[in-house]
C-alpha cells in the first residue's frame, strides 16, 4: 500500500509538472499573440488554481498541496533545461553553505536527462571509475531521495562531502535492467596531469587535457611553443570526458589555434549579446590538427571544438557531444526559496547553441546512443576495447602535409 501511494503521488506530480509546463508555455504563446503578459499571466493563474481546487477535492487521496507544488516547481524548471532548478527555503540554505569547489568528490560529472540524474563523465583515477562507472549511467538515487524529486543543484550539492565519507548511489546501467547499489567514498579532489604521447616517429603531438583550468592551458601552450624543437609537426588533442565549466578556458585553448575569426556568441534574452573573437596575440600553433570529442565532452570542452571546427581549423572526430554551454543566475524568492535560472546560452561561430544541439563531429567514430541500447536490449557482448576513434583521427592527421 505504502508503494502504491508513493507510485500515485510520483505519477500525480510528474503529471501536475508537466501541466504547470504547458500552461506555461501556452500563456507564453497567448502573450506574444495578445501583447498582454499581465492579462495573460492573470488568466493561467486562475486555471491552475481551479486545476489545483479539483484535484485537492476530488482526486482518489487528499494529496499535501505543500508537497505537489514543490514537484510542480521543479517539473516547471526542469522543462526550461537540465541546469536550470527551483530550490526550496531548505535546499536553498544548504545550497548556499555548500563550498563553491565543494569538499571531496566521488569522480562524477552529472546532468539530467528524462527526469533522472546522468552520469556525463568520470573522473580518471576516482572512486567511481573503480566502480566502473560510465558515461551514461543512470543514478536512480542518492541514499534514500530519488533523483527525479531533486534539482540538478542539489544533486551536485549531494554528491560532494567530507573526505572519507560515504555515499550510496542507486545505479541504472546500460546494459542491466535492474537498478545496483554502489557506495562510494569521497576523496579529496586531485586534477590528473595532462596527458602526452608521441605518435609516428614523433611527429604527432598527443594532448589529453583532462581538465580546462587557467594552469592547464598555459601547459598546452607551452608544449605548443616547443612544438619544432622536439620534431613535432602536427597535434592530436584529447577532450573526451574534458567536462570543465570554466567556458573562457575553453576560448583560450581554441585561441591558441586560431589566429582570427570568431570563436563563439553568448546572448539571453535580457543578457547583452556577447561576441568572442580571436586574438592574434595568444596564437600559438598553425600546425594540422585534429580533436577527439565524445558524449563526455562538455562545457569548456565543447566550447573549443565548436570553434576549432566552424573554422575549418581542425577535423572533429568520435561522437556527438553532451549539450552544455550557459551561464546561470540565482534569483532568491521572498519565501527562502529561490530559482536558479538560465539567462545565456553559447553559440558556436556558425550559430549553433550548445545547450540545445552540442557539437557533431566531422567523422563519427563510435556506437550511437540508440545502437547502444539496441545492443542492451539484444544483450549484445561488450566489443572489445580499442581505441577507433584514436586511431581514424591519427590515420587523418598522417592524411595531411605538415
């Protein structure tokens, strides 16, 4: 009974979400139409009180309004984008005493998607790649809260705590149907060192950043600047699973590629439209290039391949990548609670938002999102590791005259 109740107020939530969205929406629409948002937002007003009146007399169980408005207000939030989030006077207060680099981690770089906490990528070296973790994983829960009833806010703010310390997740993997229990325990965050190798008798320039911070680029271009001295000629640079939110490091490293043009856009609706164009004095490298990008790139990452590629400066290789790129603001309500709400988006040079299409490389290497599940649903074997992706972007670069 007590699951029969949980599942009847989940579904009722979801569904009142979802109406409080498209009520939304229409008055949204009604608005431009009748160039009244006032008239507009008073009428809507009105059909989600005679909504709520109905169901609070006549659904199968007096449900708590206190409890399906807080789902409505994130199932409204929810529909705008994966960042956006209403917390309530609660999760606010923790939310603003949570560290801005929190305390210690578990590894995971996280998103929403269909409603549910998703894995965008793992961390080398963390508790949650021994745990063998990957991008796309489900997280169904956090301890005892479910996913879907918390703010993608608040699941940042939960996975982070005190070094040492335990968290249980609720895992749901591509190719399992049953959710499996994972306990992680956080550790200090450490930042892996950038990656480098040579490839054919050292004329090949591997860079693997793993993470875009001001310290990391400078080390790109160093290694860039060295580039003739150790018989280098052309670069194949690493940004799967490079997940930085940090988007002017993400232009730097374009920059030092790129000698002029346009790198990227960043407009709102109230926000001042911003363009980012090259500059000629952090160009580093015109040597033939070549950039490895998966679903795990995100943010920064993506940034720099969407300008590297809109300019013709570099062929983009392995699979489509995540879709973040936006800036946020935190509006506090008069109750404690408060919105923190999207108000930008990036754009690649050729106009594209990253939130909403992400960047599709040159040369697709790799399964897509629907072969993948394919393949679950058959419980087709795991194909053996190799790195294609790897290997077609270094067949391109050897391709190209030095």
């Amino acid at each position: 009974m007590a699951m029969n109740r949980f599942f009847q107020r989940t579904v009722f939530v979801l569904s009142l979400g979802l109406l409080v969205a498209l009520i939304a929406g229409e008055f949204g629409l009604r608005a431009v139409r009748a160039g009244s948002n006032e008239d507009g937002a008073y009428k809507q007003m009105r059909v989600y009180a005679e909504v709520l009146k109905k169901v609070q007399g006549e659904y199968v169980t007096e449900p708590n309004i206190n409890d399906v408005t807080t789902g409505a207000l994130h199932g409204l939030l929810e529909t705008l984008d994966a960042d956006s989030s209403y917390l309530t006077p609660t999760e606010y207060k923790i939310y603003k005493e949570h560290p801005a680099a929190g305390e210690a981690q578990v590894g995971l770089t996280v998103s929403k998607r269909y409603g549910y906490a998703v894995v965008v990528s793992v961390a080398p070296g963390s508790p949650a790649e021994k745990e063998h973790f990957t991008d796309g994983d489900a997280i169904e829960s956090i301890g005892s809260q479910s996913t879907r009833e918390l703010s993608l806010a608040m699941i940042r703010v939960l996975l982070d705590g005190k070094a040492g310390s335990q968290v249980t997740l609720s895992v749901i993997r591509p190719r399992k149907q049953d959710p499996e229990k994972v306990t992680l325990t956080r550790t200090s965050n450490s930042v892996p060192a950038l990656g480098q190798q040579q490839y054919e008798n050292s004329s090949i320039l591997y860079l693997k950043p793993s993470v875009l911070t001001a310290a990391r680029v400078d080390e790109i271009s160093a290694h860039l600047k060295d580039m003739a001295k150790n018989g280098n000629k052309k670069v194949l640079l690493d940004l799967r699973d490079v997940t930085t939110t940090d988007e002017d490091q993400g232009l730097r490293l374009a920059n030092l590629f790129l000698k002029q043009g346009t790198m990227a856009t960043l407009s709102g609706q109230k926000f001042p439209t911003q363009t980012f164009t090259a500059d000629a004095a952090r160009f580093v490298s015109d040597a033939p290039l070549a950039v490895l990008v998966n679903r795990g790139t995100a943010g920064a990452a993506e940034l720099a391949a969407a300008a590297l590629a809109d300019n013709k400066r570099a062929d983009l290789v392995g699979e489509r990548t995540f879709g973040q790129g936006s800036v946020q603001k935190t509006i506090e309500l008069p109750d404690g609670a408060a919105l923190v709400l999207t108000v930008a988006t990036y754009s690649s040079p050729g106009g594209k938002k990253l939130l909403e299409e992400a960047v599709t490389p040159t040369t697709l290497v790799g399964p897509t999102p629907e072969q993948e599940a394919q393949d679950a649903e058959e419980e087709q074997p795991t194909p053996a590791k190799t790195d294609a992706p790897l290997n077609k972007a270094l067949e391109l670069l050897k391709a190209k005259a030095a």
